[in-house]
C-alpha cells in the first residue's frame, strides 16, 4: 500500500505589528505639515505551480515512510515524465488516474498507508492501466516478443523466460520460456505459468542393476563291499 492523512507542514508565522514593517511610521500625537509626491507603477503576478504529489509525499513523511520530501517529489515528478516522454499512445493514459492514486493515498492515515490489506484506494489503483509500471519505469513499453503480463516488465523484479530481455535484470537471466537461472527474481514457462528459477522442483532419477547367479554342484559317489558267508 501507500500513504495517508496529511498532517501539513504550515510554517506559523507570528502576527507582525504594522508600525514595525520597513516604511512604515506611526505619528502618535502632533501636528504637521508636508508636501510630497511620488508615483509608482508595478504590476505582479504569480502563481505557484502545483507540485504533483506534494500531499502524498507530506503523508509520507509525516508518518515517517520517507525521509525526505523533496527527494520523493522529484520521483514523482520523474516518473510522470517518463511516461509523458513514452511515443507509446498507451503511456499518454497513465498520468491523470497515477495522479488520482497518489492524492487518494495522501489523504489516508498512517495506519492505513501501511498496511498492505487496506483497500481505501482500491478503485484508483484498479483504474491504473496495466502498463503503469513500465510507462513510469522510463524503460517504455516492451517490444512484442515479451510474452509475460507487460505490468511484469521493468516493476522492479527480473523476469525470465518471457521472450524478451527485463530491463531489470541488467543484462542476467535468460528469456527463453521454461528456462531458469538463479539470477532471475521470477521465471515462466511456455505457457507463462511461473516456476520454480534454481530448477530444483525438477528432478530425474534412474537406476540399473543386474545380477547374475550362476551355480553348479557335482556329487560322485561310488561304494563296494564285497561279503563272504561260509
């Protein structure tokens, strides 16, 4: 799960007397006279951008799930603009309801941001498309060859055996179906169910054996008497 209600960081700023600001002065009893003239002209104008995710990454904070706002922001910022940058129509999709999931998340409590069974955002995070992960990635899309479900592709695990090289891996594993490597985090077989990657649920066993008994006895006997009776 994410994060939750926004304890806002307000700066308190004390109530400043007007007498004490820079051009101001306060005549307190008196009389006087004085002549002056002066025109000014100014014109200002100002909007302060909105900063995607302010109210996510100040829940997170508050409730102690990171340790620095602006660092957390710039990833937010980051990963819009990766999939902002994506030529894929697909990735065009992913800003407006990933947008919707982080304020969602940033009104939660710390108790629900942390705890991966609360579904208070259920709906936001169903209503993400399945190439999420790898719009915000920076990775793109995968090409066609990758037969694994494409929110698999650059989520952060290694995938192998899905027809096509996971960024992830870095170079590792192996993207032949059915075939595993220890170095992959997941691997999948032809028909994309997953399997075991260090190949010990495989096992092959055969045995021989011959015996052989032969056995010969020969017995020879040979006995006279002779007898005479008178």
């Amino acid at each position: 799960m994410l994060r939750t209600s926004l304890l806002a960081l307000v700066a308190v700023i004390p109530l400043v007397v007007i007498s004490q600001l820079p051009g101001c002065t306060v005549v307190a009893e008196g009389e006087g006279e004085g002549e002056g003239e002066g025109e000014g002209e100014g014109e200002g104008e100002g909007e302060g951008e909105e900063i995607v995710g302010i109210d996510y990454c100040r829940k997170l904070f508050s409730c102690q799930l990171t340790e620095d706002i602006q660092d957390c922001t710039v990833v937010v910022a980051a990963e819009l603009e990766n999939a902002a940058a994506d030529p894929a129509a697909v990735c065009d999709t992913v800003g407006a309801p990933y947008t919707a999931l982080l304020t969602c998340l940033g009104g939660l409590s710390c108790e629900a941001l942390d705890d991966p069974e609360d579904e208070s955002c259920a709906a936001q995070n169903e209503a993400l498309p399945v190439e999420t992960n790898a719009c915000l990635s920076g990775f793109g899309l995968p090409a066609a060859a990758w037969t694994c479900p494409v929110e698999y592709f650059g989520d952060g695990d290694c995938d192998c055996g899905c027809g096509f090289a996971d960024p992830v891996c870095e170079g590792e594993g192996t993207i032949e179906p059915g075939s595993v490597d220890e170095a992959c985090d997941f691997c999948f077989d032809a028909e994309g169910a997953d399997i075991d990657c260090s190949g010990a649920a495989e096992g092959e066993g055969e045995g021989e054996g011959e015996g052989e008994g032969e056995g010969e006895g020969e017995g020879e006997g040979e006995g006279e008497g002779e007898g005479e009776n008178g």
